[in-house]
C-alpha cells in the first residue's frame, strides 16, 4: 500500500511575512489544520509541511521531492495564495502530477477556502473547495462539531486515495518545479486587525 510514497498529502500555503508574530492566523490555521487531520488519518504515511524540511536541505529540491512523494496536496487558499510564486508553483506541479496519477481526471489537489468565500474561489480556480473562511480562532473553531466533521471528510477522501495510487508516476528524485521570486500583487483584503504585525 503506497510504497513509492513518504507523505499521505503535501500541505501548501502561504507563509506569513517573516515580520509576523509568531502566532500569526495563516500558521496557527495550518498547524491546527494539521494536527486535527492526522487525528483522522489512519494510514502508515502522514501529511507533510515544509517545517518537515530537512535543515541546510536545498528548499527548492526538497519541497518538489516532498511533493512528489505526497499522494495529494491541501491547498489552503488566502488571498495572498494565487499571487505567490512558491505557492503558484507547487499548485501547478501537482496539476501534472494529478493529470498523470488521474489519467487527465481531478481531484488530487483539495482545496480549503480562508478568508474568501468557497464559491469566490471556485469562480477564480474553478475547483470547488472546502470552506473554512468563517474560522478567525483556529484553536477553538477547528474543535467544533461541523468543522471536525469537514477535517474527518478530508481525511477520508486522503485515506482513498493512499489505497488506490500506489504509483508517483514520477521520478521524484529528479522531480523538480521552477520557482521565481517571491513577489505579491495582491494587498489583502482579509479584515484582520493588523495581519502581519
């Protein structure tokens, strides 16, 4: 089962500036996120974050591997997401990968709405996505009975395709997807009070 695979999904969003504090919404939602859906995910593999990076590791290479290496790829959609390059660019590497692994069909990539609504991003990505843009508290607001219930339908969608793609249909050692500099045209439209301070 998934012996050509190390992750059971790769989880990709955007960074808060490096001015952030530390307990800035976007990393807060993420490790939230992550540590209520491997509760749910019953697989030998687990979901990767790029806090998983090796240290002194090449960060380009070793995120195209990790990609790579994961079944799937939860994209947690904020504004800010399409505009960055990082993001942008391990969005599309899995668009190849899911065409491949999928025949041309989708569904490898799930998204998850912050911040806009799931029918915004739907319009602008044309994937429908989880919505979760009401969470502002994600300690407490991922622990509700309706978002447990979402996290747990992810999980189990992940758990189905660990058992059917046994195949990365790529060589991940030599996978590698381009990143230019990371440079936003967006201002955010979001209504925290002051989001990167």
């Amino acid at each position: 089962m998934s012996v050509n695979f190390e992750h059971a999904c790769f989880i990709s969003y955007k960074h808060p500036p490096k001015t952030a504090r530390n307990n800035h919404f976007y990393k807060e939602f993420v490790e939230v996120f992550r540590d209520r859906l491997e509760f749910y995910l019953s697989t030998n593999i687990r979901t990767y974050v790029d806090v998983d990076a090796d240290p002194g590791s090449s960060y380009p290479t070793e995120l195209s591997k990790s990609l790579c290496k994961s079944v799937c790829m939860i994209a947690v959609l904020v504004p800010e997401y399409p505009d960055s390059n990082w993001c942008w660019a391990e969005w599309q590497a899995m668009e190849k990968l899911e065409a491949l692994r999928l025949k041309g069909a989708r569904g490898l990539i799930i998204p998850i709405a912050l911040r806009r609504t799931a029918a915004e991003w739907n319009a602008l990505l044309q994937r429908k996505p989880v919505d979760f843009s009401k969470v502002s508290v994600p300690k407490l607001q991922l622990r509700s009975i309706a978002n447990s219930k979402k996290i747990k339908d992810i999980a189990d969608i992940i758990i189905n395709f660990v058992q059917q793609i046994t195949d990365t249909c790529e060589d991940c050692a030599n996978f590698q997807f381009t990143v230019g500099v990371e440079q936003l045209n967006t201002t955010p439209t979001f209504k925290d009070p002051n989001p990167f301070t």
